[in-house]
C-alpha cells in the first residue's frame, strides 16, 4: 500500500493538481520531521527544543495538509502517534491499555464544538451534558499498577504503547502510595508527576552551587529527575503526583469521573482541589477563567484545563479515535501569555547608564520557560503612556502588587501587557521613578526627547564600570599596547582594575603581590550587573583555571591568582608583563583632546573633544570652566555652549559630569596619575592673524560653505563660536546677517564682509 500511495502522488494529472501536491508533499515531509525531533526532546531527553505554540501550529498545519492530501497520510506520523520511544538504560513496558493523548482546544469557539460534538455524537439534541474541568498539569505522564492493593509496576507513557519502567524511582515519591486498601484487585491509577516551583527554586539553586546546568522549567526538572537510572537522585529531588484518570481495572471506580476521583483520594492518592463539575460549555469557560486567574499562585505548573465528560457510560459510547478520546479535551492557556502578581519593581542601570526599570514577578511558566522577571521599557510605560504622552492600557498605571498580564513570544524579553485593576491591592501606590542612580548615588537625568532617564555618574558608577574602561582604553583614547578590551575585561573580572587611575598603580600592586583591590563577593556582584552573569561567571571560571565556578575553590584559586605576579598568570610571561607596564608608563603623557574623550561623557565624540581641546587650550582652563558653569547662566556657561558644534545638550552632559561628586572624584584620581597632559596646539598658529582669535560667522557665505570657513579658522589657531558675546573678536557678515551683526555693532566688535575675511587670512 505504501508503494501505491506513492504511485498515486506521482502520478502526472496536469496543470496545478499535481504541482499542488509535490509542494504539500514537500511540506509534509518538513512538519513530520520537525514534529519527530521536538517529540525526542520533550518525551525522551526532557529538554524541549520548541515551544508549545510553535509545537501546537505545526501539528495543526500538518493535520490540516493530511486532510487535504489524504494520500499522503501513514499511521507513523506524529498527528497519529504519541509522545517517543522509550529512553535507553529502562527496562520497556507495553500498557495493557494505551496511555493516549488529549485533543486541543485554543479558543471559547473549539470548546462550543467540542460540546456540540458530543451532543451530536451521543444524540442529545439540546440536552446539557455534565463535565469535569481540572486544571492540566504541566508534569511527566506516569501509570501505577496495583495488584491486591501492591505497587508492582510504574511506567512513563513512552511513545503511548511501550514506557519505561520507572517503578524504584516511583517508590520514592511520597504521594504515591506503596499499598492501598479497598482497591480492586487489579488497578491501573494514570496521573502526572510534577515539581513544585518552591522545589524547582531549590533544585536550581543546588546546581548553581555544583556548577551543574540549570533546570529551564520544572517539568524538565521533574522528568529529569523521575528517569534517573540511580533511584536516590530521585529520592533527593521531592516529587509530587496528581492521580486522574486509570487504566486497567478489575472493578469499577463509580459510575461516573468524579466518583472515581472521589475513589482515588479515599484510597490515598492525591487529587487536583480545583476540579469541579461544569454543566454545559458556559460553565466550562467560567471555570477555564478561574483556573487561569489563579495560575500562578498554585506553586506549580499547569498549562490548561481539561474537560471530561462525568458519565462514564457516555464515555464508553463515545469511545477512542486513533490517538485521543472523543470525550475528553485540553483547553490551553495562550502559550504566550499568562497572569501573575508583580511583587516589585528594580531598576537595572545599563552600561551606557540607561536606567531600566524590571517587574520582579511571582514566577510563573510562559511558553514552557518560567518567567520571574519582565521589562517595563522606561518611565512611561510604567505610567501608563507613550512617550508622546498617548495613553497605553487604556492609561492604566502599573503598580507593585499588581495583578498583570506577562506576555512573552519566541526569544522575545517578557514584558507586561496589561493589568487586572479589579485586583488591584488597596494600599498600592502610583509608582515613582528614581532620579537618582541606585547604584552609585549620582542624579539620573533625562534630556529633553529621551525616554530613558540615565545615570551621570560615568566611570564612578558600577554598573557602567566594564564598559567605560573599554572606552578608555580604545584607539582614540588612551590607546595603550598591550591593554586592550579583552585585557581590560580580564583585569575587572579579576578585581585588579576598578577605574582608569587602577590601570597607572597596577604594576606597584603587582610587585606588591596584592594587585586585587575588591573581595570576589564584590567581583561577583558587578557580574550580576553586567547583563551577561552566567556567561561571565564561566569567563572567570575559565581565568582561575577552574572547569566550573563553585564559590569555595574559585575563592581560594581567586585569592592565589592576586598574589601572583603578571609574569607568570596563565597567557602572559616577564617579557609581555614588562612590555605593558612600560606602556602604560609612556601614557602618564597624554594629549588633552584623547584625554577628554577618553572620560567617557555621553555626546562627547572624538570630534568634540577636538574643539573642546582647541578652544581651552589646556587641562587646567577646561577643568576650570566646567567646574565653575552652571547650566543656564553665567560667563562659563555662556563660554561653553558658544562654542561652534557644541551646544546646550552637550553642554549640560559635560557639566553634569564634573559636578557629580563620585565622577569628578574619579576624574581627580586619574589626573593626579599622569604626568603630563599636552596643551592642544592648532597648526601654524603662530603665524596666522586670527591665531587665539573667537570669531563669529554670521549671514550666508557666497565663496565658501559655512563649515568650510569654520574649519579654515580652526585651523589657523582660532576659536569658532555660536553666538555674539564680549569675548568675540571678530564678526564675518555675509549677507542676510542679522541679531548677530547688530549685536556686534552694540558691543564695538570688528566685523569684515567675505572678502574682507578672506583678504584677513589669504593676506591679499
């Protein structure tokens, strides 16, 4: 039969019939392959490698191109196959009764039809059929066999035929029972096996201290730990398990499923609180929102509700399709979305020092990855508008201990999409962003038309410490061989570097045999700052020679690698230590443009720090003007934003830097480091007119563009300015001058036509 399907695909009908089905094919073959593979990493290696979403579309796509291709149809694909062979290292068992798979519903719409279907079926006509609706455990599928009230098998689903015996490991779950009393003689309880999230924390935590990988959910967490081939693994990780349905049974349970459940919790067995019974699909959906409204605050993971129909005579009359029963159904949650409390609110500042407000949630489990944490983009977002002040949730605020909405698809950050005000907490209050850094104490501004609020604290803040430093130290800066972005990461991984003045004492702390200046605590603490923690803990691992981090020996290995000198770390030997610290040595002499770039201040680029250089001249006349400007008024402040190319925003950055105490106290240190920071010097100023001249241009320029004047003046040793003061020297006036010009006449300032400025610096 194969080969005549195959026959029969191939076959040439012409036109598009026949391309149609190549393409169907084609496409076929792809969901059946990718379904497979997701299906081995889900039911056999308990690492999912898709999400349920993605799962759940691809299947639906496929059954729908089987119903359209029917030719194309074979009992192995995975829209009539469950779960996965059995994981090599068990012992096989087939079940008696299959252990077979739930239909989907995603909508209120599927369950209407579910419950039109069994009406239909059953030819009810508009009779309400009864249900029971319990939540769907996010668990590992397991199937208890008793024989005269013994334990004597237990066995995952496997591939829904043959599982694989699990029962050493099942004997140490305390909720399962080793003997029942009152049972039939034979009896097969189905149930789910899960973690509890207190558990999965737990578990989690104890693999971060043996360095062993994390857990992603805890349905990997629980599976993994129930198909241990040591039963004491299983042991040590406390399990728990939900009984809901049976298998093979000598005599019945009751008459109808909430009996049986009813059954199963007088024999011990622990069942779901929140089932109940629904009368008609309205009922259902009432209790599906409930469920949902709980989920996060049950302590473990469902993503569901299921809904059976009570008499199981009904049940016995609608019977079994290929892989599922006709009634029973799984309403899923939106795998993207669920709803949880919001515990606080953090701000994380970045490394450009941007300060990033994040939800702390209650966690809860969104597309199969547990979620605890959700951005909340900026200030406005939290308050319930746009940056152009449009509401957004309807306005709504978003408040600490809020009842929210977390959305999250594919790789997508989680983020809060909506909040329950009915739930809202009496004595919640609207939320206040800082306006101060909370890691270095520093003002956090927010410059007209940003939406970010960013720490100025600069090199002094923590949290944008790693990324200043690679600043300094990159070509247009301080430009030191040997000490490059990769050395500087190493350095402030290893406690050695802290602030660019660390970079001119290294060489005494290393002879010293003391070059760590923080205690690895401290080390560890700006890693979790980073952005990257778990990445850069492995990168430090990696440095003290460790194969994982482990707080015990990386303290000991930490401790050891600051005593020893330079010349004999791991990759550097006495020729290259001496290399570098002679090239730090040559960089005490420093020019003032690289050493104002090199500081890092935000709106200051090469280019700007070139003017800066040019109009001040030296160190002392620039650290004097802006430590004496005061935003908006005065000579200083007059002087700075009159400089051409620098500006009232740029400004502002440059003397917020030096009047932030933890910055400018950095800033000192380094200077008092250097030896020398070289005036700037514009070329062959001492020859040119307007050398050390502040000139004006004003009105247009008909021989030459604006800028092209500009840097003709910059480069004949004169300042260009913005604006008219007392301090300008010379006014060029082209034609359609304006305020400028007759400000300058007020104030008696020389002022030349074009030809006049070019006869002033041409000579002719």
């Amino acid at each position: 039969m194969a080969g005549s399907r195959r026959g029969k695909s191939g076959m040439s009908s012409g036109g598009a019939g026949n391309a149609d089905r190549q393409l169907a094919r084609a496409e076929i073959g792809r969901l059946r392959k990718l379904l497979r593979a997701a299906d081995l990493a889900y039911y056999q290696r308990d690492a999912p490698e898709m999400s349920d979403a993605r799962y759940d579309e691809a299947k639906r796509r496929l059954a729908a191109l089987e119903r359209a291709h029917p030719e194309l149809s074979t009992p192995d694909s995975p829209t009539r196959t469950v779960g996965a062979p059995p994981r090599e290292g068990f012992a096989r068992v087939r079940h008696e009764q299959a252990m077979l798979s739930l239909a989907n519903a995603f909508d209120a719409r599927d369950v209407r039809d579910f419950d039109e279907r069994i009406r239909r079926f059953l030819g009810l006509g508009d009779q309400v059929v009864t249900y029971t609706a319990e939540p769907k455990i996010d668990g590992l599928s397991l199937s208890l066999r008793y024989e005269r009230g013994v334990l004597v098998m237990a066995a995952t689903r496997g591939d829904g035929e043959v599982g694989e015996d699990v029962t050493a490991n099942a004997r140490t779950i305390a909720d399962i029972p080793q003997r029942l009393t009152g049972a039939p003689d034979i009896l097969e309880v189905r149930g789910e096996v899960y973690m509890t999230h207190a558990e999965f924390a737990a578990l989690n935590a104890a693999q971060d201290q043996a360095g062993a990988p994390r857990f992603a959910n805890p349905r990997n967490a629980a599976a993994g730990s129930l198909r241990q081939l040591d039963p004491e693994v299983t042991r040590a990780r406390p399990l728990c398990f939900f009984a809901y349905a049976w298998g093979v049974v000598s005599a019945p349970l009751g008459r109808t499923q909430m009996e049986a459940l009813e059954r199963f919790a007088q024999l011990g067995f622990s069942t779901n609180p929140l089932t109940r019974l629904c009368r008609g699909p309205d009922a259902l959906l009432a209790h599906y929102g409930v469920i949902e409204q709980q989920r996060a605050e049950l302590g473990y993971d469902i993503d569901g509700v299921v809904y059976k129909v009570n008499d199981l005579d009904w049940q016995r009359r609608l019977g079994f399709r290929a892989t599922t029963p006709r009634w029973a159904i799984a309403h899923k949650f939106p795998a993207e979305t669920a709803w949880t409390r919001l515990e606080r609110i953090d701000i994380q500042v970045g490394r450009t020092g941007a300060l990033s407000p994040v939800a702390r949630l209650k966690p809860v489990t969104v597309g199969g990855v547990v979620v605890s944490n959700a951005t909340l983009h900026n200030e406005d977002y939290i308050a319930g508008r746009s940056a152009d002040g449009t509401p957004i949730r309807d306005g709504k605020d978003i408040r600490e201990g809020d009842w929210v909405k977390i959305y999250r698809a594919g790789d997508v950050i989680p983020k809060v999409a909506d909040v329950d005000l009915a739930r809202r907490p009496a004595d919640a209050r609207p939320y206040v962003f800082p306006t101060k850094c909370p890691e270095c104490g520093s003002d956090a501004l927010r410059e007209e038309g940003d939406s970010v609020r960013r720490c100025q604290g600069g090199m002094f803040c923590p949290a944008q410490a790693m990324e200043r430093l690679r600043h300094f130290v990159s070509r247009p800066a301080f430009d030191i061989v040997g000490l490059g972005s990769r050395q500087v990461e190493t350095f402030y991984l290893l406690g050695w570097i802290r602030e660019p003045a660390d970079i001119f004492t290294l060489q005494a702390r290393d002879s010293a045999g003391e070059k760590t200046l923080v205690t690895l605590d401290e080390v560890l603490q700006r890693i979790g700052r980073s952005g990257a923690p778990e990445a850069q803990r492995r990168e430090l691992a990696g440095l003290l020679g460790l194969e994982r981090f482990a707080p015990e020996t990386a303290r000991a290995a930490y401790l050891e690698r600051s005593r020893m000198p330079l010349g004999r770390q791991h990759g550097w030997g006495e020729k290259s230590a001496a290399r570098l610290f002679a090239a730090i040595e040559r960089r005490r002499r420093i020019e003032l443009d690289r050493l104002i770039f090199a500081l890092g201040i935000r709106h200051v680029g090469e280019a700007a720090a070139r003017l800066l250089a040019l109009h001040y001249r030296d160190w002392a006349a620039f650290e004097t003007a802006l430590s004496g400007a005061v935003p908006g008024t005065g000579a200083q402040w007059d002087e700075l934003v009159n400089i051409d190319g620098v500006g009232d925003v740029m400004a502002r950055a440059l003397v917020t830097a030096f009047h932030q105490p933890g910055e400018r106290a950095l800033i000192d240190r380094l200077v008092a480091q250097l030896t020398q920071v070289i005036p700037a010097e514009p070329p062959a100023a001492d020859a040119s007119p307007i050398a050390g001249r502040t000139i004006v241009f004003t009105g247009t320029l008909e021989r030459m563009t604006r800028a092209e004047a500009k840097a003709r003046a910059e480069a004949l040793g004169a300042r260009v300015a913005g604006s008219v003061s007392r301090r300008t020297d010379l006014v060029v006036a082209g034609p359609g001058a304006g305020s400028k010009a007759k400000k300058a006449a007020e104030l008696g300032i020389e002022t030349l036509d074009e030809d006049g400025w070019l006869k002033l610096i041409d000579g002719k």
